[in-house]
C-alpha cells in the first residue's frame, strides 16, 4: 500500500480504508501528548540562539526524502545529534533535565537514555513533512516561536484523527516516536525548535518500590 499519495488527506483516506479492510481489530488504549514549560526560558533562550547562530553547520534538509512529501528545513544540526558537548546543548541539557525529570515523575518511568538531541531553524516557508523517529519518545521544544510560526500536528495512531499542538514559546512537548507528525510550512519569520529521540525505562518500579530517576546521556548515568 503506499501511504503518501500526491496529498495529505489522500493517504489518510487510504489508511482508514485499508484498516476497515484486512481484518485488524483497534483497541483503544488512551495515550497521551504531555506539555510543559521549559525550565527557566527566558534566561537561557538568547544564549542558545547566539550558538546556533555562530554555529557554522552548513546542513540543510530536504529534496532526499522516499515521500513524495516537500521537505526543507534552513539550518539543522542533525548529523550532530549525539555529541553532547556541542555550546549550545551544554547551555539546555540542565534545564531540559529538570523538565525531563517531571515528566519521568508523572509518567511513573525510573530512567531515560538521551539518545539524539538537535535544533532545527525554519525560514517562512520551510517545512518537515509527515515522519516518525526511532527510540521511545521524542520532544519538541519551542525555543524561537514568535506569533504565526508553524504548529507542530500529530496523528493519532487509533482514529487517524490530526492534532495541532497549541505551543507558546519556552513550551516543550513530549510523545511517543511512531505518532506521525510534522511541522507544517512556517509562516513566520523564523522559528527554532530543539528536537530530541530519548527510551525510557520503568525499571520494574511496580515491583521493587520506587526508585530515584536516573538520566543518561549517550550512555553514561548522570548522578
Ligand atoms: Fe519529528
């Protein structure tokens, strides 16, 4: 079957018939988008955007995609997604960290492994089409995202329904890799985000009691 037709609603169209068709029964099993606010924004959103600017990374998305999906994003640093010592990601990674950890609270999870963490700068115009990632989780925060920039949407994997998320700048957002998503063509100036694929782990807490969270980043347990 294949999935991306010329248009959006073609193969939506076509997902929900397929699955109407071969006989597979959908449970519903409520799952969740969770929204915070980035720990302490206002202090350090102009310093991480002063290092994505001075960073010389010449990358650029787009025209590579299997889709027939348009796909461009300005200014990325993708290719660098797992070295954690870059300027700018020492400046978030405390800030994402205490966010993090509320969100492991909530969710009743003990660990995470941090696998990937990236920015990505939208010029008006530029777009990631419908995509999924690896790992558990994946994340959004909203560094630069002034009025009329481009809201993230999502799929539900249970209905097909689409979800635009209500995002302010210093939000940060956290769901499950296989929901289908994009960002949709920017009409702002300008908007930055900060993108991250992170596991988690329950680490049998229903058994053995509740244990403290603990964080890992490329593999090492942060105390
Ligand atoms: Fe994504």
């Amino acid at each position: 079957m294949k999935l991306f037709g010329k248009s959006e609603e073609r193969w939506v169209t076509a997902l929900r018939r397929y699955r109407s068709s071969k006989g597979i029964k959908r449970i519903k099993v409520s799952d969740c988008v969770c929204q915070a606010k980035i720990f302490d924004h206002v202090r350090i959103r102009d310093k991480i955007l002063f290092e994505i600017e001075r960073d010389v990374c010449s990358e650029t998305s787009g025209g590579d995609e299997p889709y027939n999906v348009s796909d461009r994003v300005s200014k990325l640093d993708w290719t660098k997604a797992d070295d954690f010592n870059r300027p700018w990601v020492k400046i978030f990674l405390p800030h994402f960290k205490k966010t993090m950890n509320s969100f492991l609270a909530e969710m009743g999870y003990a660990l995470y492994d941090l696998d990937q963490m990236w920015y990505q700068q939208y010029l008006e115009g530029d777009t990631h089409g419908w995509h999924t990632h690896g790992g558990s989780y994946t994340g959004v925060y909203y560094l630069e995202f002034p009025a009329g920039s481009s809201k993230t949407q999502l799929y539900s994997p249970f209905d097909f329904k689409k979800h635009t998320i209500k995002a302010k700048e210093g939000d940060i957002i956290f769901f499950p890799t296989h929901f289908i998503h994009r960002g949709p063509p920017n009409t702002s100036e300008k908007k930055t985000i900060v993108s991250f694929n992170f596991k988690i782990d329950f680490a049998d807490r229903a058994v053995s009691g509740v244990k403290p969270i603990q964080e890992r980043v490329d593999g090492y347990i942060l105390e």
